[in-house]
C-alpha cells in the first residue's frame, strides 16, 4: 500500500477564491514561532512551527513544479501506488491548471482523493464528470449548507449551484465526505437539518460537523481572533449536543463532530467506557502534573482514575485543545499547584526549554495522540481507535510511573 501526495501549495484564503466568513486562516498574524516537539533543544523555533503551522505557501506551485515535484516522489518509492492524494495549503478547485493536473494524474491508473477543498473553484456540474473519467474515487467538500444562498454569503462561493451540483453529482459515483463548519444562529438548526437531509438523499459517505471557533482559547493561536465580531460559538458540550441530535436523526449517515464527538465509537475517549480493556493497562503507581487541554482532562481524569491514579493530577489549561496549547496557557498556571514532574501534550506548541523555565520544573512531552477527534476516527473502525487510545495511554501512564514520585 503506497499512497502518494500531490503537495500543489497555496495559501489559505488567499488561493480559495477569497476567505470563507469563518476561516481559520482569516486575519492570521505572522506571529513568532511557537516551539514545538520537533525544535531542536536549544532552538525555539523550526520550520513545522514557523511555517507549517501556517500553512504558509507563497502561491499555489506551478504545474511544472508539482509534476517535479511529484516525479522526485514517485522515484523513491517501492511497490505499486494505490492511491494519490491531490492537497494544499490552496482549495484544489481553484488551482489554476486543475483540469491539466487531473488529467496526468488521472492518466496513471491510480484512485486519486483530492483531501480538502471547498468546491469554490467548481463552475459547471459537469466538472464532476470530468473528475469522475479522470479516476476521482474520494474526496472530501465543504458544505456550510445546502441552500446556495447562504453558501454565496458565507463562503464567498461566486457559483454555488454550480459547485452543490458537482457535489451531487459526484456523490452519486465515488465516496463523498461532507464537511461543514457549524456557526450558531447561521447554519444550525433548521438549516443543518435541511443541509443534512439533502446530503443523505444525494448519498455522502459521511458528514464530519466541525466546531466554529471564534476565541483563542478555542484555538485561534494565530493572534486571529475574533474571526467574526460578534459571532456566538457553541461550547464544547453543546456542540457535543448537536452532533448527538443530528446523529440521532439520521442514523443512515455516518456522522461525526470536532471537537466532540463520535456517536459511532461514543469518542474521544471511548476506552473510558471499556472495563476489559482498562483492565489491561498499566496501573498508576505515580504522580506527576499532567497538563492538558481543557475538553479532555475530565476524560484523562476519569481513565487514569479507573487505573488507580488520582485524578487530581489532571490539570487543565485554558486552551480547550490540547494540540494547540501554548508557552501562555503554561504561564496562566498557578506552578506552586503542580508536582515536580510535568507531562505536556505530545504535540503542544511548546518549546520544551521554555516551558521547564516557566514552570520551573521537570517537563515531559507526553504521547503524540491519547485518542482520535471526531475528523480522525470519521476513517477508522472502533477497533482502531480503541487501539490507538490503548497505546496512548499505555504510554501515558508509563511515563507516569517512570517520572513520577
Ligand atoms: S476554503 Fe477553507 S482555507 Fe479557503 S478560505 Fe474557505 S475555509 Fe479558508
């Protein structure tokens, strides 16, 4: 199994045909880099945490440097390609030499996915016969919702009954995932229900839900907030409401939500709810300070408690997402609450260096992921993710024990 990535570069917004009302990437400052777990020690800053992390291309790359680009890949791999995914920091449907890159890569024989685009860039339904002859077998679409109108307002679509078309004619020959950011008072309600209804009638595989975010402690850390003046933003747990309402009304849809939840596999954190499994991980000897993300530390709470650790060594920060944790939420910590030994998230844009000066203490970097969110495990079965959240804590609590007091 070799799957290949077309990198074709852009910028968010910039090569999207415009920003969508509620993009992340809207009003993001060039802040200094954050730190992160690939920095060298004695080096804030890399090239993941000043640039990747912003996705920040210059321009789309152009077709001679992605079909470059792309041969240089192709000649360092083994076996046959089983599958080419087309993506960017740019929305593929506005690339300029789209129908050329489809038409190589279609030419190779090989399912091609194209892994995010708004379908802005889409102007006749008849661009998804195109894709279709040219080996499109996946891809996933922003929606916002069925109705064009709201479409044309909030994501700046010029065509949006051209580009609900192509959707919909797509969805009815390859695999379709649906994606729609949720803002309150706008494209909830009656009018997620309307979108929900058409996307199961056209037949999407699967509708991943995804929280607005309007604050920096929902994640904005690009100095971006707020993306809309005035907007309200669902909490976590109402969010997790909606996603469970919506579920619950179509059952023929595979639907999920970010940051919560997965009503399929009840996750993140589904091992919470599996004794068994539980009951095979390490047991908690230790105490150390694990900081973490506001959502998840009752769940991390309650399963290091099932594992015989005191819970009150889960210390949220501000920041709901873990991931997205930064040197302020360490600051924002009263330190002399904490144990001598600090865990951190995997993949907090920490610099470790600094954080052991903030804190004042020993810091550990923790497990990559302790659980999938509601984008990821929307592609894995629930052994999957009982697997991944098996050895994310397994790791956890080894770390525990080994740095622990
Ligand atoms: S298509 Fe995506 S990246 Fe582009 S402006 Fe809209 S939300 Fe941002």
């Amino acid at each position: 199994m070799v799957h290949l990535t077309v990198d074709i570069g852009g910028k968010p917004g910039v090569n999207c045909r415009g920003f969508c009302a509620y993009c992340y990437f809207k009003h993001a400052k060039d802040v200094p880099p954050f730190g992160c777990r690939y920095c060298l020690p004695f080096k804030k800053g890399c090239d993941y945490c000043s640039r990747g992390v912003k996705e920040e291309y210059a321009d789309f790359y152009s077709l001679k440097e992605v079909a470059d680009n792309f041969l240089a890949d192709l000649q360092s791999v083994t076996g046959d390609i089983t599958r080419i995914t087309i993506s960017g920091g740019g929305d593929p449907s506005c690339y300029p030499e789209f129908k050329s890159l489809m038409e190589i890569l279609g030419s190779l024989g090989v399912p091609l996915h194209i892994g995010y685009t708004s379908g802005k860039g889409f102007d006749e339904p008849e661009t998804a016969d195109f894709l279709i002859a040219n080996n499109l077998t996946e891809i996933s679409f922003t929606v916002f919702a069925a109705d064009p109108a709201l479409r044309a307002k909030y994501m700046h679509d010029p065509t949006p009954e051209a580009s609900l078309a192509v959707l919909e004619k797509l969805a009815a020959k390859i695999d379709v995932y649906a994606a729609i950011v949720i803002l309150p008072g706008v494209n909830d309600g009656e009018v997620l229900e309307e979108t929900l209804s058409w996307l199961e009638n056209v037949g999407v595989k699967g509708v991943i839900l995804m929280r607005f975010a309007n604050g920096e402690e929902q994640g904005l850390i690009l100095a971006n907030s707020p993306i809309l003046e005035g907007q309200r933003m669902h909490t976590a747990e109402e969010f997790r409401a909606l996603v469970a309402e919506a579920a619950a009304r179509h059952p023929n849809l595979r639907l999920s939500g970010t940051p919560l939840f997965d009503p399929l596999f009840d996750s993140p954190f589904a091992i919470r709810k599996e004794e068994e499994l539980l009951s095979h991980l390490p047991r908690v000897t230790k105490k150390v300070s694990v900081v973490t993300g506001a959502v998840a530390a009752p769940y991390i709470a309650e399963i290091l408690a099932k594992c015989g650790g005191d819970p009150s060594m889960v210390v949220p920060v501000k920041k709901e997402i873990a991931c997205l944790m930064t040197i302020d939420d360490l600051k924002a910590l009263d330190a002399s609450q904490l144990a001598d030994v600090v865990i951190i998230p995997g993949r907090a844009f920490v610099h470790d260096a600094e954080a052991e000066t903030v804190l004042g203490r020993q810091v550990i970097r923790g497990p990559e992921m302790l659980t999938a969110d509601g984008e990821t495990s929307m592609g894995m079965d629930e052994a999957g993710v009982l697997t991944m959240e098996m050895e994310g804590f397994a790791a956890l609590i080894q770390m525990i024990n080994l740095y622990g007091a």
